[in-house]
C-alpha cells in the first residue's frame, strides 16, 4: 500500500542530518524518499538478501529507494522449440 499524495515523504533523517553523508550507508528503509541532497552518493540499499550499491543522481529524486532494489528474480521461461 502507497503513501498517501496528501501526506509529507518519508525520509531518513539520519541521512539528511549529517554534515558529512556517509558515501557508503546501507538503507534499510525501502520506503523512504530520495532527496536532492543525496544526489552523487553512493547508496547501499537492502533487498532482503544482500545490499545493493545504488549511484544517486538528479532522475532518482523523488522517487523511494525500493524502485532500485528488486526483491525477486526473474522468472526463466524454459524454450518451447526444444526438440
């Protein structure tokens, strides 16, 4: 279930706060908002199973930090032409 439009984004505070950002922060927050100030860091973000390095720019903000980080495999579709 998505946020509500109406509602202010959710954003990791330990992140915006630091005067110095971490260039190598996992992110276990799926949910949270991509900010402006976190463009050109290198974000590691956490599927469940291993964390992923994210490089920010200026098209992720806005978005959440789970668009970047699948969770599940693709499925493999066996080939019918087989003989």
């Amino acid at each position: 279930m998505s946020r509500s439009s109406w509602k202010i984004p959710h954003i990791i505070l330990n992140l915006e706060n630091c005067d110095k950002i971490i260039n190598r922060a996992i992110v276990y927050q799926r949910m949270a908002t991509i900010t402006p100030r976190l463009i050109g860091q290198t974000m590691y973000i956490f599927n469940g199973l291993k964390a992923i390095p994210i490089k920010i720019t200026e098209h992720h903000v806005g978005f959440k930090f789970g668009a970047f980080a699948l969770t599940k495999k693709r499925a493999k579709i066996a080939n019918s032409n087989r003989r």
